[in-house]
C-alpha cells in the first residue's frame, strides 16, 4: 500500500555542519495540510533549529489528526518499519512491526490521534537502530495556529540535539545525561527567542509572560509557584512526580538559561549549544564548569538568589 503522504523535506541541510546526511522526514495524516500551510510553518522552524544545531538524525516528524484511520494506522505501521533490524529475515522483521503496534504506550497514541487529543512530543532511541520523532497527535492545533507550529518545531529540534550528546538511558541527576531544567528550559529559551529572530514574538514579554501569567506553557506563573513553594529546587527531578514540572523545569529551566547569557554574559551559543558537546567525554558537571566558568553548585545558589528579586529588577538583565 501506498503511504498516504510523505513529503521530504529535501535541500533542508543544504550548507549545515552536522553529523547526519539523513534528512528529515514529514509524514502528514490524510484531512490535514490542504494548502501546503502545516509543512510550511513546520518547516520554518525545523530549518532554522537545524541551520544553528547542525543536522541529526534520522528524524522524522509525523503530524497526525483524526479524518482517517487507516492513513494513521498506516503511518505508525511506517513508524514500526523504521525500528525493524535490516539484517533480520523478513519473518523477524514483520514479529518486530507487530510487537512495536502492540505496545501499550503506541495503542494509546493512536488512540490519542483518532479521539483527537493533542499528545505527543520527541521520542528517540540510543540503541540500534538510533533514530528520533516528533509526534503531534493532534495536528489540526497546529494547521491552525502558524506561530505554535512553527514554536514546537523549534523546540523540539533542540531536543534531538540535546538528545544527541547525552545518554538517556542514565538517570537525569547522572554525570552523561543532562537535568530536566537543562533539557526543557535551555529548549524554551532557544526557541523563543529564535522566534523573536524570525519576527515572530517578542522575546523579552515572552519571558515576562513566564512570571506573570505562565505564557503558553501552563498555570501557575513563576512568581506564584515562587511564593507558594519557596523550598523548590532547580536541580530536583523529583516535579514530574509533583505536577510542577512546568514551573520548574520549563519556565525557570528558561530563566535560569537567561541568566546563564544575560548575566553572567555567557556567549548564547555556548549555552544554548557548544557545551553539549563536551559531554560525552567529561561529563555533565565538569563540561558545565569549563563552559560557564562556575560550578553547577555555585549556579544554582547564585540563580535562586537571583529569581526572587521583585520584577523590574529581574527584567533589567535584557537592558544589558
């Protein structure tokens, strides 16, 4: 059968410096991209993010909405294909397809998509076959708000970077992976501020947004997650747990990467990029020292010192 759609994103690594020359696939679900528009503002994001990170990969994106099952059944069928061991014989590759369209967590996506429920986000795998997804359960959110699509894009973009030069299968407190504030909120300022690049947001109320009223990422703001839980702690992974993953890790995961550029002057590429690099073969804590020029402990005292000053002062940094 014919996959119902599948556009190649081709000439999008053209003059990149990276590691892959896969480039990225966009498979779209029937009902959705009529005019070109979904792909378009996608890749808007995707080609900026790949242009400043380099090319990773492979990665594949898959927008999907609810119009028609058996093109989304087909899709995740592709899904599975990409995960099949290319030297196994045909019967072990077609066991593995099915065993990959059993499992619990890929039935729930596919529901998700035909009810309709706006889920998804960056998968990846570290194990042969290495390879990384966005999946947007719910594209039609996307088709319909240009900005968003063209946001997520670049955030999880970063991600796949992100992803790249750490070891997931380690805990996130571990020396070769990177913390939940590094990962989403380093993530959340990149790709806001690219979006002020690309003339999109205005970056600076963005970031206000994130103490007064939480912005896009959820409720409640920074400054009232400050005053009911002054204890919290940048460093603890333990808010997924919680429910408070948003304010901690997404919105001052995203100031404390502010602070990081605006304070201690830390050239944005370096903090946004460059020290991932290191990584893999120093380690988190010491890549992080020989980056920022402080220790991870030093950071963390100075930084909650820092966000619990009153706002026209916390605001200045961007006047620097």
């Amino acid at each position: 059968m014919q996959l119902s759609l599948l556009i190649l994103t081709a000439g999008l690594f053209a003059g990149c410096a990276g590691t892959s020359t896969v480039e990225p696939k966009i498979f779209v679900a029937e009902g959705l991209n009529a005019d070109g528009s979904l792909v378009k503002n996608y890749q808007r994001g995707l080609r900026y993010a790949i242009d400043y990170f380099g090319s990773y990969g492979p990665y594949y994106v898959y927008l999907l909405g609810p119009d028609s099952e058996s093109s989304v059944r087909e899709i995740f069928r592709h899904r599975a294909m990409t995960r099949v061991d290319p030297n196994a014989s045909a019967a072990v590759q077609q066991k593995q397809i099915e065993e990959f369209l059993d499992r619990p967590n890929v039935v729930a996506e596919i529901s998700a998509v035909l009810s309709g429920k706006a889920e998804g986000g960056l998968t990846w795998t570290q194990d042969p076959l290495v390879l990384y997804e966005d999946v947007t359960t719910n594209a039609k959110g996307r088709e319909n708000d240009p900005i968003e699509n063209t946001w997520g894009a670049l955030h999880e973009y970063h991600h796949v970077f992100q992803m790249a030069h750490c070891d997931t299968t380690q805990s996130r407190s571990s020396g070769k992976n990177i913390n939940s504030w590094m990962a989403e909120g380093m993530a959340s300022y990149s790709s806001a501020k690219f979006m002020e690049n690309l003339g999109l947001i205005d970056f600076k109320d963005y970031m206000l947004q994130l103490r007064t009223t939480g912005g896009n990422i959820g409720r409640p703001s920074i400054n009232e997650f400050l005053t009911k839980t002054p204890q919290w702690q940048l460093q603890n992974e333990s808010y997924w747990e919680t429910g408070e993953f948003a304010q901690v890790y997404y919105m001052l995961g995203a100031w404390a990467t502010a602070y990081l550029i605006h304070v201690q002057g830390i050239d944005e590429a370096v903090v946004l990029r460059d020290w991932y690099r290191d990584i893999p073969s120093v380690g988190k804590t010491a890549a992080f020292k020989k980056h920022m020029g402080l220790s991870l402990a030093d950071f963390y005292e100075q930084f909650d010192q820092f966000i619990r000053q009153p706002e026209e002062e916390v605001m200045e940094i961007f006047e620097r």
